[in-house]
C-alpha cells in the first residue's frame, strides 16, 4: 500500500503547501488503491480516473504559483451514486435510470468541494435508489467489507465506507436516510457523521423528503470538519437549506469532553444488543468518563419509533416508484417494490398522524438534550453479517426484531449523529459507538469523537481480508 493513501486531508494540504507533494501523486495513490482493491470489495459503481487525473494536474498547477482554489485544492473525494455529478451518470444502483443522458448538474455538496479543488474520483456504490441497510443493487451488484469480504459493510452508502477504509479517496460523501452513512461506519470500522437536517443543502429532493440527510465518511474526525466546513453551505436549490453559520468545524475541535453532561443508553430500553458490542460500547462510554465527562447510565425514554419511521419510509418508496413507467419499475429489486406497494395503502391520515408523532419525538428529546450535552448508544447492536442478505440470520425469520434501532431516530429528530469506531470483536470485526447532540451542536459531535479519537485512534485494514473461515 502507497503510504501516500494514508495521508489524511490535513496532512495533504499541509504537505501540498511545503511542496513536499503533489495532488497527482496523492491522486494517483488512491487510484492504485482503487485498481488494487476495487475488484474484490466492489466499492464504485464508476471510476473516472482520466477527469480525475486533469483535475489533479490543473490542482498542481495552482499550488505551485501558490494560489490554491479553496480549502480542498487537490484533495480526492469521492461521491455516493445518490448524488448528481455533472458529466458522470448518477443511476443510483437501478437499471431503471438511463445512463445515456444529459448529466449537467452536481449536488450542493458536490459542487462546493469542486469549487474548492476537490478532486473527483468517481461515484461509490448503494443499494437501489439507497432503500435498505446493506449494498448490494440490481446494477451493481454486490459491495464486500473489506475485514471480511464474505460480508456485507452495511448500507446504503456502503461503498462510501469501504473506500473510506481501503484509502481509496481521502474524503467521501454518503447520505443518510434512516442511518446509511452511520451503519456501514460502524460495520467498516470509519467515522460517519450526519450533520444536523439542512446543514449541507441537498438536491434534488430525495423521495424520503426530510429524512434525508447528506453525510460524511473518512478516517479522521478532523477530515470530517474540513468537509463540513466545505460542504455546510446553503443552496438556493435546496428549500430546507439551513442559514449559513459562518463556523469554521475546525476551530475548538480540541476541546474535549471534560464537564460535558452525557446519557448513556446501552439498548434505548427495548432493543437487543449482542453481548461483545455491547461490552466493547461499555469500554468506550468508560474512555469518555475518564475524561472528564459526566456520565449517567439513562434511556431517553421513548417508545420504538419504528412505525412511524416506515411511514415515512414506505410512503416515500410508493412516492419514487409512481415516477416510472411499469417497464422501469419491472426492474426494480422486488424488495423495494413491495415497499411501495405497502406505501400506498398508507391513508392521509396515518400520515399525518405519524407527522404529529414525530414532532413529539423531537420535542421529547430537544427536552432531553436540556439536561444531557450528549447521548451515547451504540450505533448498531450487531456487527457485519454474511452477503446476499438484507438483515442478520438472526433476524431474518422475526421481521418484528429491529437490527437498526439506534440510527433512525435521529432522522426522524433531525438531530446530528457520528459513528466513531470503538474497537473489534474477537473475530476482528469493527464495532462502532454513537455520538448524539441537539439540533444545529455539529461541532459538539465533532469534539467528542475527536477526544475519544485522541486517547484510542481508528484502525483501518491493512489490506482486503478474503478469509473464508471467519
């Protein structure tokens, strides 16, 4: 592996302005990890290395007349094949979306790390149009976690993730509907943030409306600042848009977590959490204890909001599947189809309803968060699990048992929410804890995983593991 793919974005620009290296070198470093990785783990559903080598050409040119674009000149990146690309296909994991196009808009987020210099590697892989919490599409096929390849990294933004940790790209843009940046985080073993609903503008709309949120996958909590300090801009495309803070992420990413006041809920008080994630989630709420944070073992004490999750959720997929004609939705994966179908039994009023509920659930926790600063869980309550599958073994014949309980909440709330990795299972899998705060405190989320990340730094693999015996 180049040691180039491990330089982290602060440390790429820091090399970059001392003319130790170049942005085609680091470019061309997560190319070769790309061509060296991407065939066993499947991380891109498009690779655009010539685009990418121009851009790191012309990003070069800049640095050496000493006039970089913005705060990302020259770093590579990589977008989830949710978001559109002006020039490059966005299909979104369907063969119902037609390649042959014209492509000739980038998403907010993707336009303002172009507007900085970003470097665009290509587009990552997700499942169907993002619709479930592992990748594997009808296009693409299936994404492999690089610790395991016989299992899955979780999802949607799956391949955001594996590229995170096979160094493919230095910065990576996921999004998060119901827990798709924070799932494969945890399962992969990288930092996954979701910032506060609106904080980076999205378009066009998703079909999940207000669920959605962009997010950020890297190996550093600091190279997640510096991509929200590109990315947290409104657009005028974007009607939920928040108002620009005018925060540099970066500033006081130090500060700790002495003093903070944090809720720490191993299960939420009705959900089953395997017993080596929960003791390794445990380990780490004692790391934030030693320093300096009050800590208090407490649930925040709502019910499951799971139905009223799938509301949303359900009637969003009936939403996206009465845009195609039924030749395009014949080759939509059966699994999202029966969403939709079950989406348009839901009635106006049970929508509404399931409005007025998450309301209460973001009043209840906007209440919660007066007393507690921060509100640790673990992010998942099972580690990776075999391909080809939807959801673990285990819960496969209980459809009512939730594997996701921790993560949709707080789309529902609209809160911001990280995945920092915690530590591996016996077997060597990645297990990830869950930082949340109130609305509109991203920067408090960033400090507490950076103080954990301080004192136990994130592992990444050193390679694809193709064991078959684990």
């Amino acid at each position: 592996m180049s040691e180039i793919a491990n330089f982290s974005a602060s440390q790429l620009l820091s090399l970059y302005r001392d003319r130790q290296l170049s942005p085609v070198e680091a470019t061309k470093a997560a190319l070769e990890q790309i061509n060296t990785y991407n065939s066993s783990v499947n991380a891109f559903a498009i690779i655009d290395e010539n685009t990418a080598l121009a851009e790191a050409h012309a990003s070069e040119a800049r640095w050496l007349n000493g006039n970089p674009l913005g705060l990302v000149d020259g770093i590579p990146f990589t977008a989830k094949d949710l978001l559109l690309t002006k020039g490059l296909p966005t299909r979104r994991g369907s063969k119902a979306i037609i390649a042959n196009q014209p492509w000739e808009e980038d998403a907010p987020a993707v336009a303002r790390l172009r507007e900085q210099g970003g470097v665009l590697l290509g587009k990552t892989t997700t499942s169907e149009f993002g619709w479930k919490g592992v990748t594997d599409s009808p296009l693409t096929g299936i994404t492999r976690n690089p610790w395991n390849t016989q299992l899955t990294p979780g999802g949607s933004s799956g391949g955001a993730a594996v590229a995170a940790a096979l160094r493919m790209g230095t910065l990576h843009l996921g999004t998060d509907g119901g827990g798709s940046s924070r799932t494969p985080a945890a399962l992969t073993g990288v930092f996954g943030f979701k910032p506060t609903f609106g904080r980076v503008a999205g378009y066009p709309s998703a079909h999940t409306g207000t669920l959605f949120h962009i997010g950020v996958l890297v190996r550093t909590v600091t190279d997640a600042a510096i991509t929200l300090n590109v990315i947290a801009h409104p657009d005028i495309r974007d009607w939920y848009a928040l108002p620009d803070a005018q925060q540099d992420y970066t500033l006081n990413l130090d500060r700790g977590v002495a003093g903070l006041r944090i809720a720490y809920s191993p299960n939420f008080g009705y959900a089953d959490v395997d017993s080596e994630v929960a003791a390794l989630v445990k380990a780490a709420v004692d790391v934030f204890a030693k320093l300096g944070a009050i800590v208090e073992e407490v649930d925040p004490g709502f019910a499951n909001p799971r139905s009223i999750f799938q509301t949303f959720w359900k009637a969003g997929a009936a939403k996206l599947l009465r845009g195609f004609s039924p030749e395009q939705q014949a080759v939509i994966e059966e699994g999202l189809q029966a969403n939709a179908k079950e989406g348009d039994r839901i009635t106006l009023t049970e929508y509404l309803s399931a409005q007025d509920a998450r309301e209460a659930l973001g009043r209840h926790l906007q209440r919660f968060h007066l007393k507690y600063d921060l509100l640790i869980t673990p992010t998942l309550p099972v580690v990776a699990f075999p391909v080809g599958q939807n959801r673990p073994q285990s819960y496969i014949d209980h459809p009512e048992r939730d594997w996701s309980p921790f993560a949709y909440p707080f789309n529902l709330t609209q809160q911001p929410a990280a995945s920092i990795p915690c530590g591996f299972t016996k077997n060597g899998l990645p297990v990830g804890i869950q930082t949340v705060a109130a609305k509109y405190r991203d920067l408090l989320v960033l400090q507490a995983a950076k103080a954990y990340e301080t004192v136990s730094p994130f592992i990444m693999p050193l390679e694809v593991n193709t064991n078959l015996s684990q």
